[in-house]
C-alpha cells in the first residue's frame, strides 16, 4: 500500500486468541494431508500431539494412566509452529474468499497479531471492507477453535488531508465486537 492524493487509508488490527489445549489436533494432520505436505509431516504431528498417556508418582503414590492427546501449551517453543501451521490454513482460506468476492483488502498476519487495510476515498465504503473482511476471518477461525480477542481490536485511519478529519466509527456490534473509535492516528 502507498499514499495516494485524495485517498484515505484504513487499518484493522486485531488479535487471534490461542488456546492449544481446545484446539482440535486431529484436524492438523488432516490440514497436512489436504495441502499436500508430505505424509511424514502428517505422520508427525498426528504421533506427537495425540495417542499420550501419563500418569502421576508422588512418594508412594501412582495415580492411573489418562489421556494427555493435547500437550502443548502456550509457553512452549513449539506452540508458535503449531500457530503458524493453523494460521496459514485459515488465512489461505480466508484469503481465497477476499479474492472471489472482489474485497480490496490486503492483510498482514504476525502469527496471532494481524492487520487488515484497505484504502478508498469514502471511509465509509472502507469501514464495510472492513466489516466484511473481519466477518469473513471469524467464521474459518471459530471452526479451528480459535477466535478473535474483540477487547483487542482496534480501528486506525490514515488521510493526508490537511482539513479536519473526523472518520466513522466501525460497528462490530453484529459480530458481537465492539464499536471501534478512531485511535490516535
């Protein structure tokens, strides 16, 4: 995206909650599989997150075994791979969308922190771009079992007009999200 006369520049951030111990780890090696990865980054992944057992010892105490499919928190080093691996699905998906439905957007994704931007001349053409798009990333997100942090999103908008500039909010209430005011922008 560049500055261009007379065109303002809207931005949407907003982050991607991450809870690896709700997360479905059998859709990962299917996602694998789908893509076309090789069967041993399948076979990986499937061997590593599920089919665990364990069980507790203290002093004379054994407990029995159970279940530990889902062992990858948040802190651990490879809970950012296994962001990113989820993440990159569904930002395909969602990116094919954008394309088929002809939404000017353009998106940048930090792992669970990402941006939408869009640039028009009405703001409020750029807030539905933005409406919509955001609607769209929910829905393939909630299906992975992951979802939008809506106290974190945030609204940014960006003119080189030299008059004053007061843009719209941006109504998420639908989407059971906040209504976004302008930030200090």
């Amino acid at each position: 995206m560049e500055w261009v006369k007379n065109i303002n520049t809207s931005m949407l951030t907003f982050d991607i909650s991450q809870f690896f111990s709700s997360l479905n780890h059998y859709l990962l090696p299917k996602f694998f599989d789908k893509a076309g990865f090789d069967l041993k980054a399948s076979k990986f992944f499937g061997n590593y997150l599920v089919g665990h057992q364990t069980k507790y010892i203290w002093n004379n105490f054994s407990s029995q075994l159970f279940s530990v499919d889902v062992e990858v928190s948040q802190g651990l080093a490879f809970s950012p791979i296994l962001s990113t691996l989820y993440l990159s699905l569904v930002l395909h998906i969602f990116e094919k969308q954008l394309k088929n439905l002809k939404i000017p957007i353009s998106f940048l994704s930090f792992v669970n922190n990402s941006l939408l931007i869009t640039q028009n001349k009405s703001l409020s053409i750029s807030n539905s771009f933005l409406f919509c798009s955001y609607q769209i990333i929910s829905s393939p997100l909630k299906n992975v079992s992951l979802k939008l942090e809506y106290s974190k999103t945030k609204i940014f908008y960006f003119s080189h007009s030299t008059g004053s500039f007061n843009p719209p909010s941006l109504d998420l209430s639908p989407l059971n999200s906040p209504i976004l005011q302008q930030r200090n922008t």
